[in-house]
C-alpha cells in the first residue's frame, strides 16, 4: 500500500519547511528556527523507523512480547539534548553578530564585510 | 459493580471532552482576549478533572492513581495561575476590553 | 510561542509511537527550555526588524524546496512501510538488545541500558558536546569582564510583580525539584534518566530567576559551583570508564565495578546517569544565566 | 469507547486551537492558546497511556504539565521585559 509511506511524507514536507526557512529567509533567528525543524524531522524519522506495529513501549512489562525498537529512542533522546545545547551556541554567536554588526540581517552582514 | 464504575467514568469522560470542546468553541469564536480567557480558563480547571476523574476510576488502586491525584493537583494549580497571569499581562500592556456595544453601533 | 506548541505537539506525536522516552526529553526540552532561550535571544536582539528583501530569493528557494521535496518523496517509495516488524532497522543489533538487555543488565527499561551501557561511549561523547556548548556559549557571551551589579533586569522583573504567582512558583519549584530527582532515578524501571533530570532541574531554576531576579539567584545557585559541577558531570562519567580500564578490562566495561555482572551494571548505570543529569542541569542553568546577563548589557547600552 | 472518543474529542480541540495560536492577533491570544494546547497534551498523554493499555506513562505527563507552566509562565515573563526594556528606550 502506497499509504503506509505517510511517515515519510510528513517527515520530509516538515524537512522542506525548514530547509526552506533557512535559505529564504535573512534573519539569523528564524534561519536557526528553520533548523530546528529541520532537526525535528530528521526526529520523527528515526522514530517512526523504530515503531513497529503492535509493538509497545521498550521497557519490560508482563505479558508484552513484541517491542518498538529501542535503538532510534536512544540516539534520538541524547539528539534532543545535544540539538538544545548545539541551539544555545548557535543563539550566543546570533547574539555576538548583533553586538559587533548592530543586524542580525544577512544581507546587511554581508554588506558591512565587503566594505 | 464493575459495570457501573466503568459507565461512571465513561460519562465523567465525555462530560469532561464535552467541556473541553465548549471551551475552545469560545476561544475560537469570542470576540477579544478577555472573552476568550474567560472561555478557557474556566472550562479548563473542570474539564481536565472530568477527565482525570474518569481515569482515575478505570485505574483501580496503585501507584497510577497517585500519579492521576498528582496530576490533578498540579493541573488544579497551575491553570488557574497561568489565567491570571495572562489576564493580568495583558491589562497591564494596555490591551482593553471590546466594547461591543460601541463597535456594533459602529457597524450599524 | 508558536515555537513552543510545535515542541508540545511533537512530543505527544513521539508518545504515539512508543517512544516514551523520547517523548519525556522533547516534553522537557522541546516545550520547556528552547523556546525560553529563543525569546532570550529575542529579547537581547530585538524583536521586529523590517528588511529590503530581495524578491526573488524565497521564489528561488520555493523552486529548489518543491524540487530536493519531489526527489526525496521518490526515495521512499523504496523504503520499508511505516511499522513492518521486518524492516532492516530491526534486523540487526535491536533483537538482540530487546532479548537480551533484561538479563545482561538486569534493569527493564531498555532505552536506559542501551543508553549507558551498550552504547555508554555514544552518550559519553553526547555529554562532551553539552559540556563543550556550555564553555562555547560562556566564552562568546561573557566576552567583557563581567558586571557584578545587575540591576536593571532585577528593576524590571520587580515592576511586574505577579504576587500570587511568586508564591505559586515559590510552592511549585521544591516539588519539581524532587520530580528531577525522582526522573533521575527512577529512569531504569521507567521513562526517564539522568537527560531529562537534568532539564527539568534546569527548568526549576529558570522559573526562579524570572519571578526573583538575578540577583537572587546568584545567592541562591552560585556561579562558580555551577561551573565546576558542570565539568565534574563529565568527568564523574569517563572516571568510570577509567576505572575499568585501570582493572584491565575494555573502556567503560561495568563488570570491574562489582563481582555480580547485574549489579555491577547498576551501579555503573547509576553513577554513568548521574554524571550525565549533573552536567546536563549545570550547563542549561549556565547557558540561561549567559543569556538573561546579556540582556542585561543590551539594556544597559539601549539606556546610554 | 469513551476513551477513544476523549482522545478524538482532544486531538479536534488542538486542532481548533492551533488556529487561534495562528490567528492572534494579539501575543497574548497566541500564549491563551498555547496554555491550552499544553493542558489538552497533558489529558492526551493520560488517556493515551490507558488506551494502550500502559498508564505507568504518566510520568510524561506530569512532567508536561509541569514544564506547560513553566513555559507559559516564562514566555509572558519575557515578553514583560521586552516590552518594558523597549519602552523606557522610548521615554
């Protein structure tokens, strides 16, 4: 059944949302927010990679045989993290461009480095 | 006895859906802030322990109730909390009520 | 705020596909913290700014967005359907740690032992990544010698004194701050661990510096220790992998730690999650102190 | 049966939030709306962990409704002190 590709699609139109955020937009904040839906995607991927159907929750309990799988659950879990920490470092260096070039307008940084 | 724990939390559970979709039937459709705070924050407080109610009779004895009870509190809480911040917010930001009276007499 | 919604609503998606785990990171993480850090910034960048864009960039852009998205919708056309029990993503090392980890580790949830035991060099160089965000976010934000005296913001939060909610949050932040400690251990048998811990004893701290100032939090979260704790976190971690490899046995091999191959699976899960929850709080309380210290410079200069 | 209709009755009313969150028109509409999408979530999570039979999950939802205040709270806190940095520019 073509249908049960849906995941995908929904991965990938949130993918193109943010991919097209990042580049057709100036403003350095929505460029990293467009990442971060970008990274979000890429998220939901994984994890709907690791559902399997009639599976449940990864932690033993009686009577369940079949898991979801535990793997994407993991590195998705410490990526959350790490894209949160990642997200901070990329707002301070926002935050510097504003202090040094007064904009966090692209095309207004990159004018101001050519003179 | 069963059966009739199960019906109670059943209506308890619909009773609380029933409430929640009044609840953002009025902040869709109400005219200003403060009518739409009104419209949720006051189905909200009731709605959520409709439901946790109903759970919480599906639950049995155990640990899941206690979290149910925990929920609850902290839902009985902070909800109302956060209304009046926002309320409070907003009148201190300058934002005033509609008058309707005024703007229906504008239209006419 | 939109932002923030986004981060809800994901996480209730990942509940729906029994990724309990991950929901609790993103509930945390993705509701709580990062949309708090976006209005920071925000808030020390300015909020509108109007702009001469050129016209046909987002043309461009929609052109190549439309395009790279047809590609990938052909891609998948191959790929497994969404849920197949015999998709290649569960062929290889996944049966194994959902057959096995019960009773190689001893503890039932699964994304634990995978996290720190299976893969625990994965997450060691996650929690050096956090670590390194932490010192790439202070080195770039206190880049002046720092003010002792913050009082603007501290004037500022005290103009809008929400007295009921003070003594809400004031009631609200001990009982979150045991739920961290709960989540921190209790993340063998349930959703939970020393990641999301972490957030959440972060998101306490950050609730009481917006309703009690800076100032006061100073007082109460001392900088220094927050640093130092941040890089004992780490060190806490690779210490036990040491230890393993002073007792002759592979990296962060947990079996030197006691002579039952389970318990000695607990003790190094536990210690492993603890390092992590102490580093993963102390960075996020760092970046946010970093953040609303900088709007603080950025009112300062808007008043000169 | 009840419980899938909650969970059907609670997904709509996202839904038809979500439009308010996008509609505005003022910031404090969108955090109205917001609060409200968080309490649904947390109900949400409560019924789903009874639908499919694990309610040892409520954990997630405690913590959502914890860090729902937290996030509610603080976003209206930093709008305060945009706006109030902004307007003692101004004066």
């Amino acid at each position: 059944m073509i249908l049960d590709l849906f995941n995908y699609w929904v991965v990938i139109a949130l993918m193109m949302i943010g991919f097209f955020i990042v580049i057709a937009r100036g403003n350095l904040v929505k460029k990293i927010i467009g990442l971060n839906i970008f990274q979000t995607s890429v998220f939901i991927f994984y994890i709907s990679a690791g559902k399997v159907n009639g599976g449940t929750a990864p932690i033993v309990v009686e009577g369940a045989k079949l898991y979801s799988n535990p793997l994407p659950h993991v590195l998705i879990l410490t990526a959350i993290v790490v894209g949160i920490a990642t997200t901070a470092l990329a707002l301070s260096l926002v935050i510097r461009i504003k202090a040094n070039y007064g904009s966090v307008e692209e095309s207004v940084i990159l004018k101001q480095d050519k003179l | 006895m069963e059966l009739i724990v199960s019906i109670i939390s059943g209506v308890c559970l619909l009773a609380g859906s029933f409430l929640v979709l009044s609840g953002v039937i009025g902040v869709i459709r109400f005219p200003d802030f403060y009518t739409r705070i009104h419209a949720a924050g006051v189905t909200e407080t009731l709605a959520a322990s409709l439901i946790l109610i109903g759970l919480m009779l599906i639950a049995g004895w155990g640990i899941v109730l206690l979290k149910l009870i925990l929920i609850l509190l902290l839902v009985l809480f902070t909800s109302p909390t956060a209304s009046h911040a926002l309320g409070k917010a907003a009148w201190k930001s300058g934002l005033k009520p509609t008058n309707l009276k005024q703007r229906n007499e504008d239209r006419n | 705020m939109l932002f923030s919604i986004y981060g809800l609503i994901s996480a209730s998606f990942f509940m729906s596909m029994d990724a309990v785990d991950v929901a609790f990171t993103e509930a945390a993480v993705g509701a709580g913290v990062s949309p708090l850090l976006m209005l920071a910034t925000l808030a020390s960048v300015g909020r509108y700014q109007k702009k001469p864009t050129d016209p046909e960039i987002p043309k461009v852009a929609l052109l190549l967005v439309i395009i790279t998205g047809i590609l990938l919708i052909i891609g998948t056309l191959d790929m497994p359907a969404f849920g197949a029990a015999d998709a290649p993503a569960h062929q290889h090392v996944a049966p194994r740690y959902i057959k096995e980890s019960p009773e190689e580790i001893g503890i039932p949830n699964m994304v634990t032992s995978v996290l720190a035991s299976y893969r625990a060099y994965d997450t060691l160089g996650e929690v050096v990544v956090i670590f390194t965000a932490g010192i790439g976010v202070l080195s770039l934000l206190n880049f002046r010698r720092r003010r002792r005296n913050i009082h603007l913001i501290d004037d500022i939060i005290a103009i809008d004194e929400h007295k009921i909610l003070r003594i809400v949050s004031k009631i609200l932040i001990p009982p979150i701050l045991i739920f961290g400690l709960y989540v921190q251990f209790h993340g063998d048998f349930g959703p939970g661990g020393g990641f999301q811990a972490g957030v959440i004893f972060a998101a306490a701290i950050i609730l009481y510096v917006l309703f009690f100032g800076v100032k006061y939090a100073h007082q109460v979260v001392n900088q220094t220790f927050v640093r130092v704790f941040s890089a004992i976190g780490v060190l806490l971690y690779g210490s036990v992998g040491v230890v393993s490899l002073l007792n002759g046995k592979n990296f962060l091999d947990y079996h030197v730690l006691a002579e039952n191959p389970t318990t000695a699976q607990h003790i190094g899960i536990l210690v492993i999650e603890l390092g992590v929850g102490i580093t993963v709080a102390c960075v996020m309380i760092l970046i946010f102190f970093s953040f609303i210290e900088n709007i603080e410079k950025v009112i300062q200069e808007l008043r000169k | 049966m009840a419980l899938i209709i909650t969970t059907i009755t609670l997904l709509v009313v996202i839904a038809l939030a979500l439009i308010r969150a996008f509609a505005g028109p003022t910031v404090f509409d969108r955090i109205l709306a917001g609060n409200l999408i968080g309490t649904k979530v947390v109900l949400i999570i409560a019924v789903m962990g009874f639908l499919f039979g694990r309610p040892d999950f409520l954990d997630v939802a405690l913590t959502y409704a914890l860090i729902n205040f937290i996030s509610v709270i603080g976003v209206l806190r930093f709008v305060e002190i945009t706006r109030r940095s902004r307007e003692e520019d101004k004066s």
